[in-house]
C-alpha cells in the first residue's frame, strides 16, 4: 500500500543536524502514514499549515489527534489498543514532542505497517461480460 519503513535514529540525527527543519517532513510523513493506515483522506498538510499558522497551538491537538489516530489503526488491524493521546499532549508540552516521533515511528515500523501490509488487497472483479 505503500508505506515505508523509517529508520528512527537517522530521522533523530537528521532533525538535529539540521536545526529541525527534517522534522517538518517527518511531521508530514507520520501524518499521511497515520491517515492512510485508517483509511481516511489525508490532511497531512493542513495538519502543517495549521500548526504554522496558529503558533504551535493546533501541534497540541495534532499530537492528541494522531494518539487517537494510533489507537485506531491498532484497533483496525486487530492489535492490542493502546491510547497514547495523553501522554504525546504532555511530551509537546514540554517540548518534547521528537519523542512522540519516535514512539509512533517505532509502532509504525514493528506493529503496524507489518499488519496493514499482511492484510489481503480484495480483487476487483472486472467482468463487464454481462
């Protein structure tokens, strides 16, 4: 379907070596990851824009979001639920929010994408015979 396996120590040294600007497009992948394994539209870059755009304020909400987010595909693909919402709220907070990356880049990469990867694509059946 598409994901992508991220190795997370190189995404950590990339956003330090360059002053945080990786994050931004870590920021952008985590997002559509998390839409698309729930089979929702993506809002990856609005979820950006707004963050921008309100000073940090809607980043709050996005890391309580994509906790949601998490617990729902675990949910859908039939592992165990963990709600996480809370906890990624406090880490921004205290602008600790590259370890929210990291957790939900670790469950991505061990959990999740080796389940939605494991589920079979139903096949479209194409008979216009009729």
């Amino acid at each position: 379907m598409g994901y992508q396996q991220r190795n997370i120590v190189v995404y950590v040294l990339l956003s330090l070596v360059t002053c945080g600007l990786f994050v931004i497009y870590w920021i952008y992948q985590i997002g559509s990851d998390l839409y698309k394994l729930n089979n929702l539209p993506s809002n990856a870059g609005l979820d950006l824009v707004l963050s921008i755009v309100t000073c940090g304020i809607y980043f709050i909400y996005l890391q309580y979001k994509w906790g949601k987010l998490v617990d729902s595909a675990r949910r859908r693909y039939d592992l165990i639920p963990r709600d996480d919402a809370l906890l990624f709220v406090i880490l921004t907070i205290f602008s600790l929010s590259i370890v929210n990356y990291c957790i939900i880049q670790g469950q991505l990469n061990e959990e999740l994408i080796p389940a939605a990867e494991s589920v079979p694509i139903p096949m479209i059946d194409d008979d216009r015979s009729n």
